[in-house]
C-alpha cells in the first residue's frame, strides 16, 4: 500500500501562525500558534 500525498498550510493569526496538514482521508495534523512561521512549519 502506498503513502497518501501530505499537504500543509501555515497561516497567520492574531494569536500566530498556525499550521494544518491533510491528506486524501482527512486533516491530519493542527499546529496550535506559535510565534514565527518557522517554528509552525518544524
């Protein structure tokens, strides 16, 4: 079987960036704020 595509998104807010991934089945990961986008994308 082989790995679904994984795709992410950094966005900023007020409260910093945020990050969500997804993939074919569904969001697979949410990054609560952090101060730079940097950090989010780590």
């Amino acid at each position: 079987m082989g790995q679904a595509a994984q795709h992410y998104l950094i966005f900023e807010t007020a409260g910093g960036f945020c990050g969500i991934a997804w993939n074919d089945v569904g969001i697979t990961r949410f990054q609560l704020p952090t101060r730079s986008a940097e950090a989010t994308e780590r």
